[in-house]
C-alpha cells in the first residue's frame, strides 16, 4: 500500500511519466524540436528548471554521484588530460541518465579558441595568428579538427570564436581575436562557428558586444560609442555570424556600452541581439558577469537584483558566480515571474536536443577512442600549415630572406621568445611551454649539422634587467648573422600568468606598445656589431617596431603560431614555405599613435593644412610624427613578385539588392610559387552619414604557380554597402562608390567608380 501510495505522489509531483505513457514524448527523436522541449519542459519543477540555468564543476570523478543530486545545465573541467576528462564526462552523462529526474544530460563546455583546452590536445594558432592567414576555408578546416577533439573527450560546446574588433592595442585581449576589420571577423567567425557545428559541437561566439575598444586599453573597461556606431562596426561580426552559421549560443560581455551594463540591458541582449539580428539560441554569460552587475558596476544593490536584472535582460545561463541560486526563491515570494525562468531553461534545452544530448547511446563517450584522434598526425599537420599561412613577411632588404646557408655557416640566435614556445592565453600549457617547438629547436630541425646554432636570450621578456646583454653581443659578432626574436609572453590564467611575468593575454594590458623590458636595447646592441640583423616578432598584439623598419635588415611577424610554430618560422627563415600572412591589424609608429586602424574616418587623420610632422620637421598633426600607420591592414610582403592586370566588373550600375562580381589577372612573375591575397575595398564617396576611407568587402587567397597567371573573381552584394542613417535606419544610400583592387589597404592597384541607384 505504501508503495503505491508513493508511486501515485510522484505522479503528482511529476517526476515519472504517466503508466499509459511508455515513452515520454521528449523522447521521442522523430518529433520536432520545439515539441520536445515543451514536453520536458511541462514536467519539470521550478527547481528543476532553474539548475538548468547554471553551470557546474567538478573534476573528481569518484565523486560524480555524490556532487550530481540533480541534472545541470552546463559543465566544464579544463584541468584533466584529453582521456581523463573523456572518462569524467563518460560517467557524468550516465549518471545523469540514469540516476537524475527525466535523465537531462549536462552541456559539457570548453574553452577553444586555439584548440581544446584539455591537457593533449592539438594547440592550433592563436586566434590574431588565424586571422592573419587571410583563409576562411584554412580557418574552418581547423575548427573542424577542434569539433572532432572535443567531440571524442564527450565537450558539445566551445566557448569561441572572439568577435571583438582589435581597435584598442594596449587591450590584452587583442590576441583572441581574428584583427580590426569588421568583415574580416565576420568571415573568419563565420568559417569557425561552421567548422565546429559540422562535427556536432556548438560555437559561442563572444563577447557581445563592443567588448574589445575598453577605455584606456583596460580589460573589462567602459566601452564608449553610439548606436550607430554599435551597428556599423562592432555587431557586424556579430551580424553575420547570426545569419550565415547560426551559433548554438552567445557569450554576454563583462563591460557596459555607453554607460549600460550589457548584461543588465534587456535592450542590448533581446531586444537588439535577438529582434534586429535574429539570434536564436542561448544566451552564456562569461564568468560571474551577473554577480559583476553588484560588485563591479554597482548597477544593483544585491546579488538577487543582479540575478533577477539579468533573467529578464535575456542572459539564460549563469556562469562562475551563484546569482542564479537565488531565482527560485525570488520567484515564490512574487519577486519574479516564473516566464523567464521557462524562457531560458527552453533555450538551453533545445540547444540540448539541437546538439543530440538526448539521443545520444551509452557510448558516445567512448575513451579508448581519445588518443586516436587528439592530437593525430593529420591535426598536428593541420596546425603546422595554419602556423605557415600565418606568418607576416614584413621588412626584407636586399632579399636577405630566404637565408642563403652558402653565405651563413654560423648564427647567433639571440631574445627571448628564440627557445619559447609562445601558446597563448588559453592555450594548455604549462609555463615551461615546451609542447611547443622553438624557433631555435625548429631551426634545429631544419638544419641539422649544416649550421652552427649559438643561442642566447640577451635579456628577459619584461624586466629592466640588461646584464646579459653583452654576451649576447659577443655571440653576435662571433656568428655570420644574428637573428633575434623578440615580442610578448602570454599563459592561460589557469597555470597562473601572473607570477610568470605574462605581458599580454586576458587581463594583461600595456600601458606603452614599446617592445617591453630591454629588447629594443638588445636590437641595438646587436645591430652595432654589424652583422646582417634579422628580427623574428613573436607576439600578440602589434608592437611600436619603428626602429626595426628602419634599421633591421628584414623583420618577420609570427602571431602566436601554436604547437608548430617554431617548424613554420623556420620554414620560412629557410625559404622552404613562402610567407603568405599578411597585416590583419595595423602596426603602430608609436603608442601615442594609437589607435591607427585603416578603417578611420576621414576627419580622423587628415587636415587641409598638415599631415603630421617628425624630429627634424616640426609640423602640425601631431608635431614629431605622422597619424598613419607604421604598417597597414592587408600588408604583407612574398618571396616572389604578383602583377595585377585585366581589372573589371559585371556593371557599373547596381540597384541596391544586386550583386557586384569583380575579375582580375594576377601574375606571378618571379621564380618561387606563392600565395597572393586580393582585396577588394569600398569607398562611399558621398553618404548622409560619414563614412571611413575604405572598408574591405571581399578577399580570396589564391596560389599562383611561379610563371603563371589566374584569375581571381571577387563578389559583393550590395548589401554590404548598408550603413544606419541618420535615423538608425539600415540603407544602401544611392551615389557613387569607388571600387578599390589591391594587394593591401595602402597598395591599391585598381579603382573603379560604380553608381548605386
């Protein structure tokens, strides 16, 4: 009688599918999504739903039963290896399963930006590295591989792509995203999310929005800007990415635009980001964000505003802090209104079944699986070839480059990132860094007994120190050239960057954008010996490298190139891969010279009278120095030569739903095969609101054996001439448009006028 008595109770509670019902409808993977989640969504309690809204994290796996009462929303580990975390996750799922009401299975996250962050796994290129490649179907191929690993450890969501726009250099940060330019964000984001989502492993992309301009280079800073402004520049990625690949979710920004908390503001996070730009999955709060709503914003006055602000703004998953906890209660003392604890809990769950959670078998999971494809050869490769396509060919005097080893027999490999392997930030390893390989160990590789190798640091990559200097000096003038690798350090915050002297990455940011510690004296030193200089920057972010332009005899940019990157620099250094990267963010002349985007407005750089002065000519706009970049955005030099030829379009009249097709000839006239990249620049030479210089709409990385000529078609709708107006609304404004074809912002080889009607 008991029995029965308690088994008609859960009925009520409903907590057990009715007698009549064999199968719960939710559970039935041949209806429809949307039917699913109501199905489960009805049965569950307001307890139930709310811990849907949370993240949760434990990484003992003998205590899965014990810590997992009841189902969760979102869970991460990022300290296990590949195979240690596939076991956890393994038997986290089953006991959710089995053991939890309606057997909801937890959406296991990860950070991803440069390969999964589980000890083992492939470390790819940094993001600014990714984005430097100039190749979306290279980018896509990565995620690709990213999706696979994740996917066999039993992770369903990334915590990526960055769609931040890198306008403020001293930000940290300015490493995670793929550069300054809105399209080309907005192409590579695209290609990311795509690349990821094919394997079954849901994109976030973040961090929405306007999070990457934060005043005074300062992470998590006040974000200042317009509404214009907002849809113009920086929720174009955002945009795109919406429409093109459909993100399972969105990650909300710590910071405020104009003054508004983004996670405090329904406008921003529904209105906006779900009614103007269609997103339609959930929404993932970085970590403690709600919370910051008290303690960093002082927004509201206690941890159950925070939480109740922020339901209602649309954030739907509440990360690292405990706000969400308190939503329960709130909603029983009439404090809230149990519609946005089902809104959100419905968005999490359809991402749940969209990614296949429900209908996963037992061994979806499977960890003997983990080592076959984590970190395979066929990735490792993959790796190598986005850390080549990477590299930026910045200065090359007189050919120096490729070394010519009949003139070299010894050389003097001197800084300090030459025997570093630079990840950074969340990429895995440990400060050591040794997963990845060395400039020096791949110069190694490469040559062998061919070549004497001397190496030395000279200095630290942060301090004041300079005692080592005069060694590395001495090596220098024993050796036939020196090469000197110089730039920034960044570690994951997880293996504990502060105490390692990190000078970029998360939460790291520069005052000056002068090489940091003593390098520009190393430079200096080793460029008096004599000997042929050859500067290798690994980095970030762009540095002030106005003395290496004008002093060094070739300068070569290595964004953080993941576990190859040492294998790829000295391909290139020895002319077996011809550099290919070019300049996805501007160089600087000085930090005062900041910001120097090429996208500017007109007003922005240019005067009728002066255009900036230097320190044996005074002038004005800027007294001592120019307001142009020191290397632009497209910049990228080869080891062979490209002409340009045979440039036309499909009209010359457009309405404003056409599409523009652009062809062009490109040449390589020199003796090495190459990769070129032709871009395609708009300007609006009339528009009701201003409009900036130029603004790349359409890019294709083309390789061109030596002697032989292709044709590169380039399009454009026209659409992507839209702009808000004066009144916030988007239009394709008629006039004239010049159409510019060239090998970077500042090397236009082509113009053409069209005319929008």
């Amino acid at each position: 009688m008991k029995k029965k008595f308690l088994f008609a109770a859960l009925l009520i509670c409903g907590t057990l599918p009715s007698v009549a019902e064999e199968k719960p409808r939710y559970q039935d993977a041949s209806l429809p999504v949307e039917e699913r989640v109501e199905d489960l969504l009805r049965r569950m309690t307001l307890h139930e739903k709310v811990l849907q809204l949370q993240n949760n994290s434990n990484s003992d796996i003998n205590a899965v039963e014990s810590h997992y009462k009841e189902s969760t929303g979102t869970m991460h580990e990022m300290s296990k290896t590949a195979k240690e975390a596939a076991e956890l996750f393994k038997k986290l799922q089953h006991h959710l399963r089995t053991r939890t009401p309606w057997g909801i299975p937890a959406l296991i996250t990860v950070e991803g930006i440069n390969g999964v962050l589980q000890d083992g796994c492939t470390i790819f290129p940094q993001a600014i590295a990714q984005g430097s490649t100039f190749n979306p179907d290279l980018v896509e191929d990565m995620a690709e591989a990213i999706g696979r690993e994740a996917h066999v450890i039993g992770i369903r969501q990334l915590q990526c792509p960055v769609l931040d726009i890198a306008r403020e250099l001293r930000w940290g940060r300015v490493e995670e995203t793929f550069g300054e330019d809105p399209f080309l964000i907005g192409e590579m984001g695209t290609s990311f999310v795509r690349g990821s989502q094919t394997e079954g492993v849901g994109a976030m992309p973040k961090h929405f929005v306007a999070h990457g301009t934060p005043t005074g280079g300062l992470n998590c800073a006040y974000v200042a800007g317009g509404e214009r402004e907002l849809r113009n520049l920086y929720a174009y990625p955002f945009a795109k990415v919406i429409r093109n690949a459909d993100p399972v979710s969105v990650m909300s920004c710590y910071s405020a635009y104009d003054g508004v908390p983004m996670t405090h503001s329904a406008y921003y996070m529904t209105d906006f980001l779900r009614g103007e730009l269609g997103f339609k999955g959930y929404v993932y709060s970085d970590w403690g964000a709600v919370d910051r709503l008290k303690v960093f914003h002082q927004a509201v006055a206690t941890s159950e505003e925070a939480a109740r602000k922020a339901i209602i703004a649309g954030i739907d998953m509440d990360v690292w802090d405990w706000a969400y906890q308190t939503l329960e209660e709130q909603v029983k003392k009439g404090q809230l209104d149990e519609y946005y604890i089902d809104r959100a809990c419905r968005r999490i769950l359809e991402a749940k079944f969209k990614l296949g959670l429900f209908d996963e078998g037992e061994d979806a999971i499977d960890p003997a699986k983990v080592d076959k494809v984590v970190r395979s050869k066929e990735h490792v490769a993959l790796a190598k070839a986005v850390a080549d396509e990477s590299i930026v060919l910045l200065e090359n005097k007189n050919n120096i480059l490729p070394l010519d080893l009949s003139r070299y027999k010894s050389i003097a490999l001197l800084g300090p990132n030459s025997n570093y392997g630079v990840a950074g930030d969340y990429g895995w390893v440990n400060a050591d860094h040794h997963e990845c390989v060395t400039l020096f160990d791949g110069l190694k590789n490469a040559l062998g007994q061919k070549v004497q190798m001397n190496q030395l640091d000279g200095c630290d990559w942060w301090s004041q120190k300079e005692d080592g200097i005069a060694a590395a000096v001495e090596l220098a003038r024993k050796s036939d050239i020196a090469i000197v690798a110089v730039g920034t350090r960044s570690l994951w915050l997880g293996r504990n960057a502060k105490a390692n002297k990190v000078t970029s990455g998360e939460g790291f940011d520069l005052s000056s954008l002068e090489l940091p510690g003593k390098q520009l004296d190393l430079l200096k030193a080793v460029k008096a010996t004599g000997k042929p200089v050859v500067v290798v920057l690994i980095t970030g972010k762009p540095l002030v490298m106005t003395w290496a332009k004008e002093n060094a005899d070739a300068v070569v940019l290595q964004f953080y190139g993941g576990e190859q990157q040492g294998n790829a620099m000295a391909d290139v250094l020895l002319g077996k891969v011809n550099p290919s990267g070019r300049l996805n963010v501007s160089f600087p002349r000085s930090t005062g010279n900041t910001p120097c985007y090429y996208n500017y407005y007109r007003t922005d750089r240019e005067t009728v009278f002066d255009k900036g002065g230097s320190l044996d000519e005074p002038n004005g706009h800027y007294v001592f120095d120019k307001p142009y970049a020191l290397w632009n955005f497209g910049y990228g030099l080869s080891y062979t030569d490209f002409e340009y030829s045979d440039f036309s379009l499909n009209d010359t009249v457009f309405s404003a739903n056409g599409k523009l097709k652009a062809k062009v000839k490109v040449k390589n006239t020199g003796k090495r095969d190459g990769k070129e990249v032709v871009q395609l620049y708009v300007h609006d030479l009339v528009a009701s609101v201003s409009q900036p210089v130029q603004q790349l709409k359409a890019f294709k990385k083309v390789e061109v054996p030596a002697g032989k000529e292709v044709e590169v078609e380039l399009e454009m709708p026209m659409e992507e001439l839209s702009f808000c107006n004066e009144y916030l609304k988007r239009v394709v404004e008629p006039g004239d448009v010049e159409i510019q074809i060239g090998r970077a912002s500042d090397n236009i080889v082509f113009r053409k006028t069209i005319v929008v009607k």
